[in-house]
C-alpha cells in the first residue's frame, strides 16, 4: 500500500479534510483500532499480517467514510486492487466500530442530575433528541443466474412490500432511519440506525423503549421535535392547533417555542458533524439489507463525529 498517510499529514489542514479528525485525534483513534484489529487477527485461525494495521490502513478507512469515494478512485489512491480495498473496508470497518464503541455510552443517573439544565417554562431536561434520513438506492429485482423461476416469482412479489418500507412519504425517497440523542454537553450518547425509511420518528422511538433501556433521572425530559408528537419523556413545540386546549395566547405560545430551539439547536450541530461524514450524507452504494454493516458505519460516523465535537465545540449548553 502506498503511504499515503506520510503525504496528507505534512500539511494538517488537508489532513482533517480528508479524514474529518485532527492529527492528535487520528493518533488517539489509531492506538485503540490497533488494539482491536491485533486482537482479532490473533485469534483467528488464518494466516495473521500485522503489518497490514498501519496509519495507512486507518487513513484509507476514516477518508472513506469522510469523503465516500469509488473503489476505483481509492485504488488509484492508495496503489491497491479494488478486491483488496473492498477487503479492507469490511474486515476492518467492524474492527473500528469496535475501537470506538466505549465513545457513545449512556451515562449514569449522577452524571445525568450533574449535566440538569433547569428551566421555568420548558421544566428539566437531559439532552436533545433527533432523527435523520440515508438515501440509499431503490431496491431492485436481482438476477440471479442459478435460481429457479419460483424463486424469481418470489421475489418479484415480495419487491413491492420491500421497496414500500425504504420508501419515505417525507423525504420522497428510499432510505434508511437512524435516531439519536445528545446530552447537555453536546456529545452523543445514544445512537440507533438501521431503521426502515417508512418508519416515522415517534414510532422509532417508542420501539426503543427509551426509559425502560436507559436509567433517568425522575421528573427529566428530552427535547424534540414536532416528529416526536409529545411522546413520554419528550418536549415538542407547541402547535397552532393547541392554543385552545393549551389555554394559552398565540404569542405565549411563539415564545415558548423560541426558547425551546434556542436549547435545541445543539442536536443540529451534531447533526451537522453527523452528516459531515459523506458515507451517510451521500447516497448510500453498498448492501442496503446488510444492515450491521450499515449500523458499524453509522456507529463509526457517530463516533468519530463525538471526536470532532471534542476538538472544534465549546461542550457546555
């Protein structure tokens, strides 16, 4: 593999550009998928190359996922085949996600009551809340050479139901779901993806089971959207159409929403570093019914989004 990582590292800004992290983060990141990835060979029964697990690898892996290139275009890249490249990214891939899993983690009730933001009017609250959409590609009828004709059949009738799932009545087009939730200091603590493009944000959230999952402080809530139609342990902004039930005037009722998206805009910030990662803001090109290996993307991407938050955020709301 041609060292890359050399040439893209003499000048840093072209380095966060392309792998989205600092040089002092991508050292931290490279010292715990060493750890992992080393372990893993180890103990596989195949022929262990350690000297694949360099800074070249893990540059090739974190600007893929930054910039989303073709296989074509990493091989030219790096000097590598494009089976090779397709290798490394799904052998190793997991092996990150599994380096950086200890990054988002739900924090106990003491760290929660000590991160309490306290309001008069919105009450207490632990963090934000939030949902976005993949666009993946549409699926499609795929030949296969050696199948019968009943399997085809089979296929064909079951490809309506499966393309209506992906398909999203919002964003008018196929994709996958992902939630995820922030605490007061700006970093992610939750993340779930892999979720149908049919599915509507609240019923994500209600299928997560969010207080029985995860320990909260009593009398806590989390700050959404209009998508979370108000459910349990959400805050959503008040809509035209309960001003009567409410009891309150139109212009209560603009102020009160004003000062929820002015705690709420941190979500979209991380939103923002989220999204920065192209793998999941382009539209996605690998196996749309694989879905661990989208969620270890999207668990990388989270990640690794935490990182940037820790480097270029203030982390105090």
């Amino acid at each position: 593999m041609r060292n890359v990582y050399a040439d893209a590292i003499a000048t840093p800004n072209n380095f966060v550009y392309l792998t989205g992290l600092t040089p002092t983060t991508f050292e931290e990141v490279y010292r715990q998928f060493q750890h992992v990835a080393t372990q893993r060979l180890q103990s596989t029964k195949a022929r262990v190359h350690i000297r694949l697990i360099d800074r070249n690898l893990l540059f090739l892996l974190t600007h893929w996922l930054r910039c989303y290139p073709t296989y074509p275009q990493l091989c030219l890249l790096f000097g590598v085949n494009r089976t090779q490249i397709c290798r490394y990214i799904h052998r190793f891939v997991p092996d990150l996600a599994e380096a950086l899993r200890t990054e988002i983690k739900w924090p106990s009730i003491n760290e929660l009551e000590q991160q309490l933001c306290r309001h008069p009017a919105i009450g207490s609250f632990i963090g934000s809340i939030d949902g976005i959409r993949h666009r993946i590609q549409r699926p499609d009828k795929i030949y296969l050479r050696s199948a019968k004709k009943i399997f085809e059949l089979i296929f064909l009738f079951t490809l309506g139901k499966r393309q209506r799932i992906y398909y999203s009545g919002k964003t008018k087009y196929h994709c996958l779901g992902s939630i995820y939730i922030i605490g007061n200091d700006r970093k992610l603590i939750l993340i779930q993806s892999g979720f149908f493009g049919s599915y509507h944000d609240s019923k994500i959230f209600n299928s997560l089971q969010f207080r029985m999952n995860n320990p909260v402080p009593s009398h806590t809530f989390i700050l959404g959207d209009t998508g979370f139609a108000n459910k349990p342990s959400t805050i959503t902004p008040y809509r035209k159409n309960k001003l009567q039930r409410s009891g309150i005037t139109e212009f209560q009722r603009l102020l009160y929403n004003q000062t929820l998206a002015s705690y709420r805009v941190y979500v979209e910030h991380v939103t923002h570093e989220f999204k920065l990662y192209k793998v999941l803001s382009n539209n996605y090109r690998h196996e749309k019914f694989n879905l661990n290996f989208y969620k270890q993307i999207s668990l990388c991407a989270a990640s690794l989004a935490n990182k940037r938050c820790n480097d270029f955020y203030v982390t105090a709301i």
